[in-house]
C-alpha cells in the first residue's frame, strides 16, 4: 500500500482494535456521557492528554445525527484545537468508510483563533465516519525555541542535547527512514561549531524527515465518531416529473398501461428531466372504494384511489393488473433509464381492507375491541378504505422486516427513488432503521420525505436519513416569506442535512398563486422551484398550465387521484418549451447545480426577487430576477454583490440573459430591469469577466 | 416517603439500577457515540420509543461539560420535544445530586412548537445531574378523540371499551388510588346511557387519578445525563480586596506580619468587602532572588517575589516565617470571617530553586540533560528564580495528589476561595481534575482563574470548573468594545459556566486609564467593575489613585511584588469613601447582585455607556451612565427600555439617583444626562413606580 495519495493526505492503515484502545484511553479523559468521571483518571500509567478538540463542524446534535454530501464533493472539517501554554500541536482529520476498518488521515492545518481545518474528497456513494486526533508537535516545538535562543546569541548546548534524544528517538519508529535521520545525528554530532550545529538541527530536511515521524504520545482523539452520507449527485442535482400511470394513455375512461406510459418516455425526457415519479401502482381495494372528487361510494367502473393498496391479488409488491405485469414494470424502468431518467415510487404504508395482510397478520394492524381492524381517523373524520399499520404491536419486528423486504424487492426491480407518504404519521425511529438498512446494501437510493408538518418534525425526518425533503415552498409566494425560509434551507445548520425538493404543484395541492396568476405564475413559480433548488419537481399537468380547482381549496377538481384521465400533452397555452429551456439552463449552469450557494439581494420593489448562485471558482455565476406580481409589470432597481461573482467594482461585465438570449455591457451592482409577467416574468442573467474574456480570445 | 414537595414537582425514587435499565433500553435506540447502530435495534423484544427529545437547554458541548448556577436559583431546562403524529405526550424533568442514587422528578410543560420547559430549585451547594423522561400520554390521546367523537355525536361505544382498557391497567399500578379508579369503572360501566358514560369518562376526577397513574411504556430518555454546579451565592456575588500581607505594616523597609493585617480588617470590612485575597504567604527563596523593580540581583533585605515559593523551611503548606505562624494565619482568616470576610490565597504552582519539592522530588519537574532542574523560560527571557513543574513526568500521579493535597491542607485551615496564577500554562485537565477532587467533599470552594490569555483558553478553564475568571476588562475602555465583551460574557453562551470577576487593577496591572485618567478614571472604572458585573475585586492602593508607572508599561514603580511597603491608608485624594457607598448601593439592590441580567441601552454621546440590570420580578431595576471620559464634561440624552423596568410608557415614575440620594420624577424612556468627571462621572438610577408606591402608601 502506497504511503500517498493524491491531494497529500497521507495514509495510514489502522487497525479497528489499535483506534479502540486509543479511545478507551481518551475516552478516559474526554469522557462523554459521564462527566468528570475523574476517579479512574489514575488507572492509567499514561497521563491524560492536556490537548483540547471542539466545536468540531460539522457536526449534528452531538453526532447523533449524520450530515450529508455528494460523490465529487471535498468534505471540509473544522475545529478548536488547543493546549495550555505555548507548545505547537498537530492535527488530523481521520475517516474512514462506515463498512470498513481501515482508518486514513488528512493533516489538518491552522486557520486562526485556535480554529483549524481539514478535508478530504468523498470519492464512494457510501457512508464515511470521521474524527479527529491532535498531538504536541515536540519537535516543531523544540525548533522554535532553539532558533529563539541562538538568535539571542545564547549558548545552546543544553538544548542540542534535548533535541537529539528526540531525533534518536524519532528514528526507531522510522523505517526506511530512519538511516537519513541517523546520519542527521551523525552531522550534528560531528558538527565543528555550535552555530553549525544549528544549522543543521533547523534544516529544512531534517524537518521533512521529522514531520513523518513525529511522535503521537501525550494525543487525544475527538470524543465523538462522526458520520457523512455520501450520496450520488443526483440527490442533488435533479427535475422530478410526477404522474399518474394510469392517465398516460388516450382512450377515455380507460385505465392506461406501463406500455402508455413508454410512450410519454421521450417527450418527459426531452422537457429535462431525470427522475420519473410514479404514484402507487398496487392493486386498488375495493373495499369502501372512494368515487369520483372523493365521495364516499364509487361506482361501477370507478378505479379507486391509489393509496389504498391491497386487494386479494397482492399488496404493496404486487402490480396493479390494468396497468400490466411486473415484466413490463421492469421493461419501463430500463426504457427510462434509456432516456436518462431513474424512476421513483411512492411508498405508502397503509394498506386497503382487501389488502393481504389484512388476512394474513392482523395483528400488525390497531385492533377494535370486537377483534375487527380500525381504519384511519381524523375525528369526526373516518377514512374507511385505509387501514394505517401499527409500529408498535407485539408483531412490530416481523412487521418492520417486511417493510425492509418490500422496498429492496423494488431496488431489486430497478426503482432508485422512493417518495415517502405521509412518513410523519411514522415513528421517525423506522424510517431511520428503515433507510440505513436500505442503504447499507444499496447506498445509491434516494428517499424523499413528503412531510408538510411541524417545522421540528420534518427536520427530524431529514437528519433520521431521508435524502430530500418536501418543504414549505408552496405557500412561500411573497418576497420576504421566500427569502426568509430559502435563506433558513441553504444558509442555516438545515444545510447539513435537509435537501429540499421543491415541488410546484403535487397530485394534492394546486397553490392558490397558480389558480390566480395563470400562466405568467406557471411560469415563474417554476423557475423559482428550478433555481432556488438544485432540485424540484412538478406534478404532470403543471406543463399545461392546468388550474382548474376545488372551489375554496388548493386542491384539483375531477382529480386523477378519484379517475381516469385522459390529457392533451399539446393544449394551447401549454409551457413545454419554457420548461425545456429552463431545464437546459440548468444543466448547462454547474451555479445551478448547487444547493447552499443561494444567496438574495436587494430590489427595490417590493414584487421584484433577486437572488444569484455561484460556483467556489466564480466560473460560473447566474442571477435570477422574478417578477413576483402575475398581474402587472414591474421595473426596479436590483442591487447585487459583484465580489460574489468575482468582478471588480469598476470592471465592464458581459450579461447574457438565458431565456432571450440576449446581451449586455454592465458595470457595478445596481442595475434596471422591466419585468412583464404577459412576456416574460422572470431574468436570468449569465456573468462574464469581459476583461477575461478578452485575454482568453486574444490569446487563442 | 412523601409523594409531594413544595412547589409540587413529583418525587419519585428511582433505584440506580432500574435508572440503568431504562438507559440500556433506550440508548439502543437513541445511541450516542455509534450512530444508528441497528443491527442491534431487534436485540429487544419492546419496539424502540417513537419520541426525540433533542436540543436540552442548557447543556455544553454535548454534556462534557457542567453548567453553573447558585443555591437559591431555580433551574430551567427548555427541550424540543416530539413524536410522530398526533399523540399526545407527557415529560419530566429528572434530576439527583450528583453523589445520590436517588432521582427526583419535576413535570415539564408544552411552551410552543415542540417546545417544553421545567425546573426544579437549586437547594443544596452540591453538584446536580439532570435529564428528560418523555412518554406518550395514552389517557389523555384517548380522552381527546373520545371528547371530538361524541361532540360529533358518533357512536363510541367501542371507544369506551378502549378507554375501559387503559383504565383497569393504571388502576393495577395505582396503590392506594386502586379503589377510587375501580370505582370510576364500576360507575361508568353501570351508567345509564352513553352520554353519561362519556361524562363519567371525562371527569376531572378520573384525569387527576390517570395523571398520576400514567404508564411510561414506550417512553425515551434523553441520552445524556447533564450536570450543574451549584455554588454558593458568594461566587456570584461579591467583592474582593487583594492584598500583600507584607504590606500592611507601618514601619519603612520591614515587612508586617499577620496581626497587621487583622489590624486592617475593620477598615477593608467597612469598605463593604466580602472576599480578602492575599498574594502568596508561603516561604521565599534566596537562589536569584530578585530585587526592586524587578532586578535581577537582590540587595541585603530584600524580601523576594512571594511569587518564588519554597525554602528548606517548606514550600506550599508553610508560612513565610517573616508574616507569622500557621496558628496566626488561621486566626487572622477566623477574625477575617467574624467581620463577614471570607478568605482567599493565592495559588501559583512553581518552586524556588530552594523549594522541598527540588530536593525530594526533582522528578516532578524538567529536567536538563546534565540532570538539573531546568527553571522558567520564554526565549530569550529567563527566570532563573522559579522552577516550572512537569505534569506529565512518569511521576505525574504523585505530584498531582501532593497539590490537590496542598488545596485540601488550606481547605481546613479555613481559606474558603483560591485565585490560581496563570491557570493556562498548566494542563486544563489538571485543574478539571483538581477542582471535581476538592468540590467532591469542600463544594464550598470557589477558584478563580487568573488567565488573560487566548479566548478559547479561558472558556475552556472556566468549563473544566473554575468557579470564576478573570477578564479583559481592564483593557476594555471604550464605549463599544466594552459593549460588544459584555454582551458576550453576560447574554451568549458564556453566562452559563463563566462567572467574570471584574478586577479593575491588579498587582500586576495598572491600566492606561488609570495612569492618565486619574481619580475620575479610578471612581468610573471601580464602578464599571462592580456594576457591570455582580463579583469584582481591587487590588490595594486602588482606593488611594495609586498611579505611579514604570514608563511606557501597565506595571506599577516601586511594585510591592519586589519590596517592603508601608502605605499611608489616609492620604489625600483617596476613594474610600466612594468605595464604601457603592458597596453599600450593591448590597442594597438585589439586581446589581445577578450577573446576566446585563442590559446595554443607547446614548447620543460616543463616551456616555448607559445600562441596566433589573430583578426579574421588577421589584429592583438600576440603570448606570458612566462618562467614560476622565477629563470632559458630557451631556447627552440616553434612551431605554421602559419595559425592561416594567414601567409603562406613558407612565410617570420616581428615580433616585444612588450616589447623591437626590429625586426626580420621569416620563418616558429618553432623558437627559450630564456628568462631570470632576465632580461625579457616574450616576446611578433606581426606579420607583410611582403609581404602584402611591398605591400602596395610601393603603398603609
């Protein structure tokens, strides 16, 4: 094994029980959970460690909770690092994967104010454990006060002493250097002079040999291991399209097939998306089967709601039998995949009263005190057609396990995404069992938690393992409401851990800005979800502008959810092509691609939004500006920060704004924009470094 | 055992053992140092509990450290606490003394957004552990669906049945209550109709006996166990005078014992002091004695630094011969109590050459590669006067027993507060150790820390136990640096485990300020000290402007550290009697004895501070405006908060301006100011509600 790496972390292989009796001996000193625990301090030979690690970032709730990254990603760590008086120390940050038992390290380096920081690149989709180790740097220590003491002319005899036991010492654990460091000691030894000596002792190769070698005695380790999720960078980066299976064919009043589905694969793909989201595809009771716009008796010919799974032909692993068999499932997840897009199930657990474990283990289920099965509740509010699972039964185990088994026999068939429903009505404690177990075999599943409840709890869910989450961006519609929570999502700890996925409409809301503003808040709500987020989705029908609601409520009339449905993909005043080009904007912008990057500005109308997102580098720089009003025109100023996007104060700049195409010359923050909703609500402006550009064409 | 206790938190004992069980059940769960560790989540045959209990406040760095408090404090414990769904749930706030097995408990409330509260009162000068308990409240979920579902006029028969269930299991647990439950069953089994039965089932009768019988399954432990110190009230309030007892004599070049000192005791104690500080008492060394002013070579009759402690006569448990006898120390701290004055000693861990310790023990220090000791160094500085001591020696055990010896010997000759010299050039986990040690049985024992080193230094001194810290408060002299540092101390994070002893001079610092100041300098600062923080100190000869510089150096000439002296306590021009006065408005204002309720408040002039401190109650409400100019009349308006006092806007209400005794009535929040710092730079308010006076005058 190669002692180095790229990027010069270097390597060390430890072994698990070597790292376990370091810690048991901190553990000592730096106790967690027992504080002080300090008569058992003299139990051990060694001294404790007088070095001092903390406020390590980032960290979750006391590493209770793990933070979450990409593959391509640089894993920046941060700490307070100390000991009393004056000796130098050293540090590393160690990590490892979660799976494996070897331990690697990057040398941490100073910052300022006792703050230190390494990193090091997330190179697997799986999870990594860090931590971090500091030591006094004996010889770093010993050089400075000998170059101190020789400049001030004082005699050093003493002190070359000093600094040759540590050398000596240093070259019994230096392998195959240890014969340099000995003719080191030999030169010094045989030095003619004091000053000589000196020299030697302070060179620069001594140094290098010395750094490898140091001495780790008189350590401590960080209290805590640490945990990062690495996912794919599609976890970040990626458009949803959610549809109903059975709406994707053209004959009325018929149930469409996976087959009809295929068929919508290259016009879905061509508008830029990369995730295909399909509601529940299980056989649907029929049971107190729900009829068209939720009444409560269906009739004949009605296909039930799809949340109520289950009926004698199979439950939540079985296929919907007028939508085709699970070979053609299969065949529309490889089409898919053929066209860039993965596919996502909605996971619902609860099941219909015709559902086999209704027969089969009643007893996972809440019991009546007559023996029969409760069905879900909200008083006076009764929803007979589901029943909700309990967690908590005497079967719980056999339960859970089954609900493990159901999600990977869809990994196994070829579903990376699950969208999670209803998962707060949840014990949150599942879903993290329920994701890390998942993911440990298949670290490349994507869980996205459709929670819109309780601000704690949908945190919870996230930092418990889910990898998006729904947020409140539905009914965030006004200026500051949207600046205030979209700077909470990317700026605050949410960051670590929250993805959020911002869905302009879903099966079950249509907002009231979308019934109101027609098409101009089609269109630039759904700039908002594609650029305030690296990653959205919209709920099909969302291109073709469709707003027709429940009179009163946020939510459609004649619902697919209650029907079958046939659409026109091409109705007039549809936005494909918006949609398409806003999606091609996205991918061609790595600043979009980003999600912590937002950052707002200034605009002095009150209907106008400016926000920017750049790339660390500034080689990419975008700043969108929404006219929030879908009614009248606005024209304002934005002001912005050109140090953000790397331009001086005084430079001419080159915009390019994405939707027309259109350039121009800018200079300094402030700028003038028209927006008008009936044309075009929304600017997106590309930055170019003129001068940059210049030298580079000049060049070439 | 009672089952109630004034101010009704519940008792409950719990036995160690049965504490434990509950923490292995749900660390399985809530695991902290191994982050989802899942395979073992099926080890237990009860399902893990479905409640988080997340963000406890307070709490340091994930518990490793304690927080600190004073006997006679109530305690608040603020948590996020929360499950899924919509079930109701109940929390305790558990706590014990640190040294018992015994676990009371206190019932925490609902506050907002997942948020609750509880506390429980600091009664005993001792260490507390505390944690949250957290379980669904079954009875009370059923009684609220119960309550909507009859309103709804539904049928709950089997409702009732359910709720029949969750009664006759608590009525197993209840003891005495047993039969009154069983009678709550009877009467609602037998009840005519249904309504009746749902009446019975609600009664407020049955919800106290179901409230103190509620089942715990399914409940979590937070999972840590946090710790609070509680101190007496004097390491938050009080005043310290630190003094060389050399000094205290009256005849030139010789140095006064002991009884000079109690001959100086009614003067300090009507000063209104409560803690007398001596510098060093113990033997001093002869070997590179230095002189006056700090030469290197002392004159016949020098006395020495007290600072270089140990000759062949005992080091740091023996009395420097010159001052007296151990039986005359411990009757100068006796007549030191019997005016109200508690006693501190000075602790500086180093040797003189001639210290027992380099004899008996040289392995407890540095050692040179010729075998001698190695003495003090900071290149290329030498004090060859004082010998460092090694704490990571092989012989490190011994040492540090022989110091915590050294504490526990001056423990029981009746010094109650140590203030340690330069804290942070020894190991944090020393002092951590050494103050948990003496804490265990003298809980009594407050230490201050001297340092005034890095930030990040000194918090982690006053989180390893320092019951007090020394500040930059002498460097802060300007109206927003001395905002900004107090703010920090009094209202972040710091307030809960560093206590800021403000010393307004010490006998190594004579401030700037003060040099050029003069006495309005020496009046403002001893105010800002002894107002700004609710425990402040002097050094000797600050109550005479004692001002003489060593140029350019905030050192006093002719420092008392070098040499015999004899002051002159009367001399004109000196403050004792403004020292008197504001130590008597201290003691005579509860809200200048907090430390936290620090408030800043504007004034239109640059060097006008303005703040206030106000009991919670508003039963005492002081605001302090200091001209922090010591050579210019200012005038300026200050404006505060009127709320803060609890007065209302519109409202007219009495000040008393403390220092002059003079009266004035106000309206309004803004007021005008002068101050002349040649007359009286600081004014000092207590506000009186008229209205409420007037109430209560015309009722007696």
């Amino acid at each position: 094994m190669s002692l180095r790496q790229k990027d010069s972390p270097r390597i060390l292989v430890w072994t698990k029980i070597a790292h376990c009796i370091h810690r048991i001996r901190t553990t000592v000193s730096y106790g967690g959970l027992s504080v002080q625990r300090f008569t058992s301090i003299f139990a051990n030979d060694a001294p404790p460690s007088s070095i001092i690690i903390e406020r390590v970032e980032p960290e979750l709730d006391a590493g209770r909770y793990a933070v979450k990254r990409e593959v391509g990603d640089r894993f920046e760590v941060t700490a307070d690092i100390f000991r009393d008086g004056h000796e130098k120390i050293a540090a590393f940050l160690k990590y490892r994967r979660k799976d494996a038992i070897e331990w690697f390290e990057s040398e941490m380096h100073f910052v300022d104010n006792d703050r230190w920081g390494g990193a090091f690149d997330l190179t697997e989709n799986t999870r990594y454990v860090y931590t971090i180790e500091a030591f006094p740097d004996v010889f770093g220590t010993w050089t400075d006060e000998l170059r101190k003491k020789a400049e001030a002319g004082l005699d050093v005899a003493s002190e070359l002493l000093e600094g040759r036991a540590i050398v000596v010492e240093a070259s019994r654990r230096a392998g195959d250097d240890a014969s340099a460091i000995e003719r080191s000691i030999r030169d010094i030894d045989g030095a003619e002079t004091q000053s000589i000596a000196v020299e030697l002792a302070l060179s620069d190769d001594l140094a290098e040999l010395m750094h490898r070698h140091r001495s780790r005695v008189g350590g401590a380790f960080y209290e805590r291991e640490l945990e990062v999720i690495v996912d794919r960078p599609i976890a970040r980066f990626a458009a949803w399209y959610e549809l109903f299976p059975r709406s994707a064919g053209k004959v009325e009043g018929q149930g469409a097939t996976f087959d009809d589905v295929i068929a919508r694969l290259p016009e879905i793909s061509g508008m830029g998306f990369d995730v295909l989201y399909f509601t529940p595809i299980h056989p649907i009771g029929s049971t107190n089967r729900k009829g068209k716009n939720n009444t409560l008796n269906a009739a004949p010919g009605d296909p039930g709601v799809s949340y109520a799974i289950g009926t004698a032909e199979g439950g939540h692993d079985a296929i919907e039998p007028s939508l085709g068999t699970i070979e053609d499932f299969r065949r529309l997840v490889a089409r898919a995949r053929d066209y860039g897009m993965e596919t996502a199930l909605d996971i619902a657990i609860q099941a219909s009263p015709d559902h086999p474990w209704a027969k089969d283990h009643p007893d996972w289920f809440f019991i009546r005190p007559d023996g029969s099965i409760k069905y879900a509740e909200n008083p006076p509010k009764k929803y007979q057609d589901v029943y909700p699972v309990n967690f908590f039964s005497d079967s719980w185990k056999a339960l859970w396990e089954e609900l493990r088994r159901v999600i990977i026999f869809w990994v196994k068939n070829g579903v990376t995404h699950f969208r999670v429903d209803n998962p707060h009505t949840k014990p949150t404690i599942f879903w993290e069992w329920l994701i890390a177990e998942v993911q440990r075999d298949h670290p490349e599943i994507v869980f996205l938690s459709e929670a819109f409840t309780r601000p704690k709890v949908m945190r919870a869910l996230a930092k418990a393992g889910f990898t998006q989450s729904y947020t409140y961006f539905t009914w965030r519609n006004f200026k500051q409401e949207i600046i205030d929570y979209f700077t909470e999502l990317s700026q605050s700890e949410m960051r670590e851990y929250f993805r959020g996925n911002l869905f302009a409409n879903t099966h079950d809301i249509l907002p009231y800005i979308l019934q109101q503003g027609g098409r101009p808040a089609f269109k630039f709500r759904f700039v908002l979800a594609a650029t305030l987020s690296s990653v959205y989705g919209i709920y099909s029908s969302y291109e073709l502008c469709e707003a027709t609601p429940v009179p009163g409520k946020e939510e459609y009339l004649n619902s697919e959810k209650y029907e079958f449905k046939v659409w026109d993909w091409d109705r007039p005043g549809n936005i494909k092509g918006y949609i398409t080009t806003i999606n091609q904007i996205r991918r061609e912008h790595p600043a979009l691609q980003e999600y912590e990057n937002l950052r707002f500005y200034g605009a002095d109308d009150d209907s106008v939004l400016c926000y920017g997102k750049s790339t660390p580098d500034h080689s990419d720089n975008i700043l969108v500006v929404v006219n929030l009003d879908p009614f009248q025109v606005h024209e304002t100023w934005i002001h912005f920060s050109l140090a953000d996007f790397g331009i001086g104060d005084d430079e001419q700049y080159r915009v390019t704004e994405l939707i027309t195409g259109e350039n121009f010359i800018w200079t300094g923050g402030s700028q003038q924009v028209r927006l008008d909703p009936h044309n075009e609500p929304v600017a997106i402006y590309a930055f170019h470094r003129w001068s940059h550009m210049d030298s580079v064409e000049s060049i070439n």
